[in-house]
C-alpha cells in the first residue's frame, strides 16, 4: 500500500487515536471495556512522556492522513527484560495489507540496530492474525497462563524474540 505512511517518532494525535483504535476493537471483538481503554491510554501516555528516541520506538501507519495503525518498543528495563513490543494495531483500512507485517519489522530491526538481546510481548489466545505476524518475524510463545491484566479473565501469552 504505497499510500500508507508510516511515521517514526511521536505525532499529534497519536494518543488519542491510537487509544481510539484498541478501544473499539477490543470492545467489538472481545467485550474489552473501560478498563481496558483507560490502560491503554494512561500507558501509552506514560511511555510517550518518557520517550527516548535514542532507547525506544515509536510508528504510526496513516491513510490520507488518518492513524490507522501503531507500534511501539518500549526498551526501559530492556537489559533485564529485552525490550517490549507494545501497542500493536491496526484498524480495519489497513488489515490483510501487509503494514502490519512493515511496522513489526521497523520495531525488531530498531532492537537489532540497538543491539537488544530479545524483545518480547504479551498479548492472549484467540488473536490468530496477529500471533501468524509474530511467528513470522521469529517470536516463539513462551508463556502462557489465565490471566486479567486487561480487565477480562483471558489466556494471555508472552512471546518472545531472541536477537543476541
């Protein structure tokens, strides 16, 4: 999709858009609600106040000037950790389209560049597109456990992408 942007660093309006994006998805597909919206937001904005372009990541895909879909890496505590892959998504104009695949390969190629040992993520069952795009960059499931870190009892996996 060539008419796809994908920007590196923070932009205006990427808080609430990308907060946006999760909020609305998660409720229609998997019943997610305030909770969940509210982590979302208080976390992104949280990472975005301490955003270190020289430590961490951050890349939002827009369509005619629209955020349509985002990734961060998150690289405090990656010396013990590795560094972490979050805010994954993309909304319905972008899906099936490959961006997905571009913005997880920006955030693992800006670990290796980084020289990160691994990189991880934690996401749950039942989120099969997104599992086959982690897979395919190399993350291997490694944890898996009932969980409500989101708001909503799930089966929330950790996946992982060893580079050292």
């Amino acid at each position: 999709m060539s008419a796809v942007e994908i920007a590196s660093g923070p932009v205006p309006g990427a808080i609430g858009r990308i907060t946006e994006l999760h909020g609305s998805y998660y409720h229609r597909h998997w019943g997610f609600g305030q909770f969940f919206e509210a982590k979302v937001a208080t976390d992104l904005v949280e990472f975005l106040r301490r955003f270190d372009a020289r430590r961490d990541g951050f890349w939002t895909a827009s369509l005619a000037g629209r955020i349509e879909g985002s990734i961060a890496m998150d690289a405090r505590g990656s010396e013990v950790e590795g560094a972490h892959l979050r805010w994954f998504i993309l909304s319905d104009a972008l899906r099936g389209k490959g961006v997905g695949s571009r913005l997880i390969e920006f955030a693992v190629d800006c670990c290796r560049d980084r020289d990160y040992e691994k990189v991880y993520l934690w996401t749950f069952e039942g989120l099969g597109a997104a599992r086959h795009l982690y897979e395919k960059a190399g993350f291997s499931l490694v944890e898996e456990f009932r969980g409500s870190q989101w708001g909503r009892e799930v089966t929330e996996q950790r996946f992982e992408l060893r580079l050292g």
